[in-house]
C-alpha cells in the first residue's frame, strides 16, 4: 500500500476548507454589496423632504391616536422616535411607517437605557467599580433584551465621558476617570447592546455619547464651558470614543457643551474631520436634545437656520427634538447654501443602520413580553451590586458582622426606600421589584431581629426629630447598621452639587448612633463620590453602596454578613476636600512634584515665614495633595500578597511584547476576589506624561491561603501616546511598570524600550 503521510492526507481537506472561506468571504462581499447597493437605491428614491425626515427624532405624543403624528409618519417625515415604551403604540408606529409611507422605512425607537429597563443595574459608576466586562456585558444584554420587549430598538448608550469631576452630577453615568477602564467596560456595554456585530439579532442600536469632553464641564456645573487642548483631548477624551466606533457602534450622539469655543453640534473638528474622517465612522451623528437649537444661546448661531447650516455642515445627521433640520434644510438647499447630497448622505447612514439592525426583515417584531421578576435578571443585578460595592474602612474587622448577633439596628433615610435606590435614569424602572436593604434583612434574620428607623424622612432633611427613637432602638441592638447617602434626584443631569458631604442632618445622625459603642457600619448609597471626612472617625466600616439598583438589599445583606467578600475597586478618585477637586490618578508629574512627608499643618507655620522657607511644590498648604480613598482602591475581608515581580525581558523592541510576571496569594482565612492592576509610567517623552496610567487589570477569585501566578503581556505599541494631531507615537526610553492593588499602593519595575 502506497504510504500517504497524515499531512498530506490532511492536504485535499485543506483546499476544501479553504476553498469555502473564500466562497464565504465572497459570498459576504457579495451580500455587504448588495446591501450597500439597495442602501443607494432607496436614497436615491427619496424625495428630499423624505430624506430630511430620516435626520428627524421626535418625542411621541404618548398615543397612537394622534392622527396629525401618524399622518407625518406616513408621509415620512418622521424617520426615529424617543420616549415611548408602550409596545402597543410603538406597533401602530411602526405599521404605519412600514405598510402606509411611499418606502416603507422602519422607525428608530430609542430610549435612555442607562443602567437597566425594568431590572435596575448599580449606576454606571458602580457597575465601573466591578472592573467587570463580562458582567456589565451580561447586564447590558438583559436591558436589551427587556426594552425591545417594548419595541424599543434604539438606545442612548454606553455613556463613556471621561468624568473627574464629582461635583458633576452625571458622573453617575460614567464609569469614571480613566480613559482605558472606559473604553474596555463601554466596549462591553456596547456589546451587551448590539452584540458583536449590528446585526438583524441585535436587541438595540447603541449610541456612543456625549462627544467629545462633557465631562470636563468647568467646575463640574452641567452644561457648562469645556476647554481642553487636542493633546489631552485625544489621551483623555476620545479614546473610549475611537474604540467604540472601532466596535461598530451604530450611532454617536454630541455634547450640550462647548468644545474650546464651538459648541459640539456645530463641530466640524469633532464631528467630521475626527470622527467621520480620521477614525471612519459607518453609523449616524444624532444631536443631544435641542443642542443644534441651543447654539442660538451658546451664540455662535443667530437663528434656527444658521444652527441647521452648522452643524449639517459640521457632519451631525439626526436632529433629537428641536427642528432646526426640518424647517430649514429645504430652504437652504434651495438658496443653494446646502448640497443635497451631503443630506442623502446623513439619511444613508441612518437608513443603513435600520438596515444593519434588521429593521426592514424584522419590522415591528420584537422579543415576547417578561414575566417580572424575571429569576436571571434578578440574580445578575444582584452579583453585579456585591460586586460594585466598595469596602472603604473596616476597623477591627468589624465586618461581616457575626450571624450570632442578636438583634441590628438598621437606621436611616437610603434603608428601605424602593425608589432612591434605583439612582439617577431610570425612566422604566419597575420599583416593584425593588429589594431595599430592610426587606433583605428582615428575610435573611428574621423581622424580630431587626429594628428598623428611617430617622430622616429624607437624605436632605434637617429634621432630628426621630434621632430619640432611632437611639432607643439602637440601644436595644448588639450592632447599628446605618443607610445613608443621596437619592436619586441629587445626582445625574443638571444635578451638580457644590458641597459634597452627606447632605440634610446625615452626619449628625451618624454622631449620634456613634456615642451608643455599638459596632457602627455606615453603608453610602450615592451617585458620586462624597466627601466622609465629618464621619470617618465615627464609623468601625464604611462600605460604599453607589445606588445599587433592584437588587441592591439582597447584595448588601450578603456583603454585611459575610455571605459574600467585598471585591469592588473605586475608578475614581475620591477627594478630601471640594477643594482638592479636579483630583485624579493619572495626573501629570509638573516641574515641582509634592513631596508628602512636606505636608504641612496649617497652625504649624510660623508667624513671619519667609515667602520661600516652606517647600514650593504642588499642593495646598491646609489638606496635601492626597485624595480621601485612590483610584483603584477597596478593601476585602481577606488580604492579598504579592511577590516575585519579574520582567522577562527589560530591554524590549518596538515590536515586542512586555511579559511582566508575579504571584499574588490570598494569605486570609476567607476566600476573595483581588483586581490585580497593572499601571506605567513613561518617564522622558516628547510631551509630559501621566505619573502613571492603567495599562491592563486582572480579576483573581481565590480560596484562603491559595497561590496563583500571573502575567501581563503588553504589546510594546501600548505605551504609545497621540499626539494632539491623532497620530500615535512610540518613543524609545525608559518605562516604569507599577503593579498593585490599587494606584497608591504598587510594586515597582522597569524596562527600556529600544529602536
Ligand atoms: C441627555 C442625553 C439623553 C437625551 C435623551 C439629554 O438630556 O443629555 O444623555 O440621551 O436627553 O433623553
């Protein structure tokens, strides 16, 4: 018998697998062209009023009786709705639109599905603090699912603004201040949304938002002057942006703010050079509601029709609520100050989405109603709310308390509300599925073990009046837990705050209870980060809850009773002081760094100093330079070591990858979750670099006293920078790598980079 070795047995098998990659690539070429082909046909077929309708999103009037909304639907005017979640009359909607107009286009439905539909999720900026992309992934894809039950097929998220501002009160809706962290977690959210790819079996378009640098509103005031340079712009600002345009995010909706002295709807830098041109963006640019009216206040329009001729030049294609386009865009096309093509080219990039989404297959159609609770949706909120939660301070060990306890005193206004614990966005919410902390407890020790006490009928109030009964019942109990924070209404849009201590007669509350020497766990149930300086001293634990969303009682009552270890990581910077604000990790070094050993009392300066006898550095004479709790920062119930940090190679080519190695052993007797955080510094470059940036983070479950060995491969290209034209540069030089547990507290290494 003739031998045949296996790999050229193998060989036939090969061609064949090849052959249909190649028939199935061409057949997908194929399929894109047609697509794209048919794309151009229905443009071409659309009048220009029909095509001005595809960049027109509307509020619903809330009826499907409104025969004046229906008959603009079907003469196509209407290309997209927002804010209608009845299922029964977005059909009617949707029927007109596909059976009744000329082309039969489906509608957008959008709506703001932040954190949750119905099945409320931990704010962004705790779900952040999970450092948790699968998880947040799962949960976008729950709200998904849930809000096209409803028809909904459209939504206003990941929201990825670079937020270093605590005072801003949409910081809530961010997943904090690192631009790495939120391009990773706004990728997943945008997955969850869309899937891998927009496709006919995505449950939502998604829509990246708000560009560019909403976050960096000046003094954290919502709305207000953004002035940032290009270099710091393209570090800080666009990256999550560039990626997620990169993930195939359907849309991308612009900023209220100014950018450097042009409003964001009107910004050709941002919106077609940057995005549509640089990073080749496919999908749509939809306006943040009424922002291209709003450039008549900003003042850099005079009219409607100055503002619908900037920013349709600018590249914005879809207008959300004013009607700057619908008005005035035939008018402009007929003075000839508007080509049409660039409209047909705004309508091609809706109507493509549509098409991408499988608007035109599916129609109307959409997932069959929930039943709530839906059991899976309820057990995903709740691991997601342990893991968000944020162990600040826990003195003695005093958490997890014991279960031998006899009775807990649970005080205070954030322990058994079902609404304020859902947070800021959360327009469908079902508070019916609420478990606050009160319910959990009582189920999990019994509701004679509780003694429960709002004290404060609301986190602002001043009114002490229940302090008496609230300490009688404390007396009565071997341990006070005590629920305080914000509701919902102080944080989110237009809710910036000046003072960020615990507002109403909070902090008075927590003095109080803590003259009783019972152990005192204060858990903060908040949208931003406070400022616990009046309260630190007061409480044995501080465990920060964010606003945890439905499931926040059941997660807590876990956290607090051992059930479960804290794992969750802060991803912003919590400061001392207002003062101390804008305070962040990854800031640059300057030329006259702070030493702290130089921290100075106040009192302690001598009367007459010399103007130069005190140390000249970067910081503030009365509070330091360091923040209350770093970036990264959250404690366990049980410890972490590292060890054995080693580099494989220190002397790397451009085209290499960086292998930093170590072991990382739970020496406790519990068992936990460690977020290994890789941070580096680049330590010369052409331009001045962060002390230190997060480069890659590692999430280790591990039993008590075991041991695992890490690695962290870095492909050279990541220590790279943009410069402030978008181009990235690698430059040779020394790069300090720091590893730990959070950005405060790093093991320290180094290698060279060489040409
Ligand atoms: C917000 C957006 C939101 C839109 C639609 C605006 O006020 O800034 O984030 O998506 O409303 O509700």
């Amino acid at each position: 018998m003739l031998f045949i070795p296996n790999s050229m047995r193998l060989l036939p098998i090969l061609l064949f697998l090849l052959f249909l990659l190649n028939a199935c690539a061409d057949a997908a070429l194929e399929k894109s062209k047609a697509h794209e082909n048919s794309i151009n046909e229905i443009i071409d077929e659309l009048s220009l009023s029909e095509c001005i309708g595809q960049l027109t999103l509307v509020n619903s009037p809330g009826n499907q009786y409104d025969e004046a909304f229906l008959d603009e639907i079907r003469k196509g005017h209407i290309g997209a709705i927002l804010n209608e979640t009845n299922p029964e009359i977005i059909d009617v909607f949707q029927q007109v639109a596909i059976n009744e107009s000329k082309h039969g286009i489906p509608l957008l439905v959008g709506r703001d599905v932040i954190h949750g539909f119905k099945t409320i999720f931990p704010i962004n900026l705790g779900q952040a603090a999970s450092w948790n992309p699968e998880l947040i992934e799962l949960a976008a894809q729950i709200s998904a699912k849930e809000a096209n039950a409803s028809g909904v097929n459209w939504t206003f998220g990941p929201m990825v603004d670079i937020a270093r501002d605590p005072r801003w009160g949409r910081i809530a809706e961010s997943f904090g201040e690192d631009p790495l962290l939120t391009s990773i977690l706004g990728v997943s959210m945008l997955k969850g949304f869309q899937g891998d790819s927009l496709h006919s079996k995505s449950y939502l378009a998604a829509c990246a938002k708000h560009f560019a640098a909403y976050g960096a509103v000046e003094g954290g005031r919502d709305y207000n002057t953004v002035s940032v340079p290009e270099f710091e712009l393209q570090n800080v600002h666009f990256p999550p942006f560039r990626q997620l345009v990169k993930h195939g995010i359907a849309s991308v909706m612009t900023a209220f703010n100014e950018l450097n002295g042009v409003p964001a709807s009107g910004n050709h830098y941002l919106l077609r050079q940057s995005l549509k041109e640089n990073w080749q963006f496919q999908g749509f640019v939809v306006s943040d509601w009424a922002s291209i009216k709003e450039q008549i206040q900003h003042g850099t329009a005079e009219n409607e029709k100055q503002a619908a001729l900037i920013s349709l030049n600018a590249g914005l294609d879809m207008e959300m609520a004013s009607s700057c386009y619908s008005d005035y865009l035939p008018l402009l096309v007929k003075e000839g100050k508007i080509d049409e093509e660039q409209i047909k080219d705004a309508a091609r990039r809706v109507v493509w989405v549509k098409s991408k989404l499988g608007l035109f297959e599916k129609g109307s159609s959409r997932l069959s109603a929930f039943t709530y609770p839906v059991q899976e949706h309820m057990s995903v909120a709740k691991d997601l709310a342990i893991q968000s939660m944020v162990l600040l301070k826990n003195e003695d060990n005093t958490l997890p308390l014991s279960n031998r306890l006899q009775k807990i005193a649970l005080i205070g206004p954030m322990a058994h509300d079902v609404y304020e614990q859902l947070g800021t966005w959360i327009f469908d919410g079902d508070t019916s599925l609420t478990i606050t902390p009160y319910s959990a407890m009582k189920e999990y020790l019994g509701a004679h073990r509780v003694n429960y006490e709002k004290a404060l009928p609301t986190t602002r109030s001043l009114d002490q009046s229940r302090f008496d009964i609230a300490k009688i019942l404390a007396k009565a109990s071997d341990a006070i837990v005590v629920i305080v924070g914000e509701e919902s209404i102080l944080s989110g849009e237009a809710h910036s705050r000046a003072y960020l201590g615990l507002p109403g007669a909070q902090e008075a509350l927590i003095r109080e209870l803590s003259r009783l020497n019972l152990p005192l766990v204060v858990v903060v149930m908040a949208g931003r980060p406070l400022i616990l300086k009046n309260i630190e001293a007061y409480a044995d634990a501080i465990l920060y809850a964010w606003h945890p969303g439905t499931m926040g009682g059941p997660a807590l009552v876990d956290l607090l009773f051992g059930q479960a270890s804290p794992q969750g990581k802060l991803t912003i910077t919590f400061p001392r002081a207002e003062g101390q604000i804008p305070i962040y990790y990854n800031h640059k070094n300057t030329g006259r760094p702070v030493n702290e050993k130089h921290h100075i009392q106040l009192e302690d300066i001598p009367v007459r100093s010399f103007q130069t006898s005190l140390p000249n550095t970067n910081h503030y004479l009365d509070i330091g330079s360091l923040p209350a709790y770093p970036f990264g920062f959250g404690l366990s119930y049980t410890r972490f070591e590292y060890d054995k940090i080693s580099l494989r190679d220190s002397l790397i080519g451009m085209a290499d990858t960086v292998v930093v190695m170590l072991s990382v052993k739970n020496v406790g007797d519990r068992a936990g979750v460690e977020i290994v955080q890789l941070y580096a510094k680049d330590t010369h470059a052409s331009r001045t670099r962060p002390v230190m940036e997060l480069l890659d983070f590692k999430r280790l479950a591990l039993e008590p006293q075991e041991q695992v060995y890490v690695n962290f491969q870095i492909p050279a290209t990541e220590f790279g920078f943009y410069l402030e034209d978008g181009r990235r540069t690698l430059e040779p030089g020394s790069f300090k790598l720091m590893l730990g547990t959070n950005s405060s507290d790093v093991h320290t290494t180094s290698f060279t980079l060489i040409p």
